[in-house]
C-alpha cells in the first residue's frame, strides 16, 4: 500500500512500516498502532514553543507522541522523534484535554502538539483537536509542516497558531539530507496563512547544512513575501533564528553568535520582527512598528507584556498603550 499523508509517499509492505516508523500496513489496510501514544507530557511557557507573539506570558499544556517523518541528522529530540518505540502512555483524547483543563494556570487554556512531529499522527490528532475546539481550547502546532495538502487543510481547520519549522532554503537539503520537500513545507505555511491560524517560522542555523548568508537572505525574502497573505499589515510573520548544538548525527561546532546576530541584522531590512534563540545575551523584546514602544519584554521565560493595551472589541491584537494602533501580537 502507499501512504499518501506526506510527499515521501512510501510504499508500504504488509507487516512494515514508513519512514516515520509510526504508519503500516496490516493486511493491505493502514495500521496506526500508536494511535494515543504519548511520551511527554509538560506545562511550558509559551514562549518555549516558540511562540513570540500568541498569548504571550501564558502557559501552555504540551504533549509529544513519537516518530517522524523526517530524518534531520542534527535532530534535538531525536530520542522521541527517531525512536517509534519510544516508551510512552496510551491517552485518549478525552484524557488529554481533562488534563489540559486541570493543570491550565491560564483563563484561555491553551495546548501544543510538540517535541516529535505531530503530523504523522493524522487521526489522533484531529480527534483531540476537535475535541480541545469543543472545550474552548487553543490548538498550537509545532511541526515540520511536511505534509500533503489533503490532510494539512483537514488539519490547519483545528488550528489557532502555529509554529513551523523553515529547516533550510534549498529543495536539495530537503531532500537528500532531511528527506523532506521544500515546496511542500512552503505550500504548508501559505495554506496556514489562508487558513487564518497565527504563524510563527523557526530555522535552526545549522553549521555546514544552511548557514550560508545566502540561503538565510533567500528564506528572509521568502517570509517578507507572505505579508501580503496576512489579514492585515500587523499580521507579519515572526521568524526565529534558533543557535544549534552538536546532537544526534551531526558533530558541527555549535553556531557562531556572531553569524546568527549578523543573520538577523540582515533579516530585519525585510522584516520587521526577528528573534535570536539559545545564544547568551539575547534581547527578543517586542516593539511597536508604530511608535517604538516595548510591547513585550523578555528575559529568558520572564515576560512583561504591560506595553500591550487591550484588543478593541471584535479584533484578536492587542493594541499599543501608548499609540494605540493594532499591535502583531494576539491577546
């Protein structure tokens, strides 16, 4: 049988398994044994995910399951993501959102399918989703984005925020190294976009995979480009330029602050909000594209959101305190 769910399209023998380790085949009938599996569970800062400018300062619930369909050399949860066996606990989705609504600290509760690849699991995924709708729960994806566009509408339907991996800008590292598809990740973000949820990008600056000026000024532009997919000019999309460390099957020094500061100097002639991440001294404050005032302040998980004013009835953005134009951030 082929598994259609994302472009490796694998072809799936009786009793095996796909790439991601988690989709088989039974009998020529797909086979989803790890339908509920999950291996973490955590309250985390939202800012953890990361998500800059949803509900910034809240906490959110995060579950992880195992596998993926991606084969990232550099991988930092590769003991989950490339383990399919991961130990774990069967949960229902019912199980799932009463935890989620226990241990919320937050008037807006709010959870995030993370730490592996949560696309490979379809269907348990949008039997929790729709249930978390049902519960006046956010959903929060933090993903590859490499999935076909079948299952990424059904899914991105579920969806208030995203944060998407932008691995590299080049179709050929997609392919060879990761075993992904660029276009497919590309064709995931605008379907987001389309789909009204929150985006955020992340791009880990790996040494000798994508760190080249080029290839970060070509994803720059890539994302400057989107803004006129947004609902409106304040929507513009986050990017987060996360340093790497040596992990998995990649024994690169870690990344160079200065290439990453220096990125994101560049990054911000196109874009107005760019965040360095797992560099020390980092400043990732928020301002007002308007008037300059701190929206956000941050210092590691310690957040200060008191330059936001609240949204004008009908709208999702907080406002700037001082000049009260809409902010980028949803309240």
């Amino acid at each position: 049988m082929i598994c259609s769910l994302c472009p490796r399209r694998c072809t799936i023998k009786a009793g095996d398994f796909g790439a991601c380790g988690v989709r088989g085949n039974k009998n020529g009938k797909g086979l989803i044994p790890f339908y509920g599996l999950v291996t973490a569970l955590a309250l985390d800062p939202i800012e953890k995910k990361p998500l800059y400018h949803f509900r910034p300062g809240s906490s959110i619930f995060s579950v992880g399951f195992s596998g993926c369909n991606l084969r990232c050399p550099f991988c930092q949860n590769w003991n989950i993501s490339q383990n399919p066996g991961a130990r774990g606990r069967s949960m229902s989705p019912a199980e799932i959102i009463s935890a989620v609504l226990r241990e919320s600290r937050d008037e807006k509760p709010a959870i995030a399918y993370t730490y592996s690849e949560p696309l490979v699991h379809a269907e348990f995924l949008l039997d929790c989703m729709s249930l978390a709708r049902r519960h006046g729960i956010a959903n929060v994806l933090v993903t590859n984005g490499c999935v076909n566009a079948e299952a990424a509408t059904e899914i991105l339907a579920l969806t208030d925020a995203a944060n998407i991996d932008l691995k590299c800008f080049s179709a050929q590292t997609y392919s060879k190294i990761l075993g992904g598809n660029l276009d497919t990740v590309l064709e995931f973000i605008a379907l987001a976009i389309k789909a009204g949820v929150h985006v955020e990008i992340t791009t880990l600056a790996v040494p000798e995979l994508n760190d080249s000026g080029d290839e970060m000024d070509a994803a720059a532009g890539f994302i400057a480009g989107l803004r006129d997919q947004t609902e409106n000019g304040a929507a513009e999309i986050p990017w987060h330029l996360s340093a790497y460390h040596p992990d998995y099957r990649w024994n690169a020094p870690p990344t160079d602050p200065a290439f990453l500061l220096e990125t994101a100097r560049r990054a911000r002639k196109l874009l107005p909000y760019v965040y360095t991440g797992n560099i020390a001294g980092e400043i990732n404050n928020t301002q007002c594209r308007f008037c300059g005032e701190t929206l956000v302040r941050r210092e590691g998980y310690s957040v200060d959101i008191s330059g936001l004013a609240p949204p004008a009835e009908g709208e999702k953005r907080c406002r700037c305190s001082r000049c009260k134009e809409v902010s980028p951030v949803v309240c």
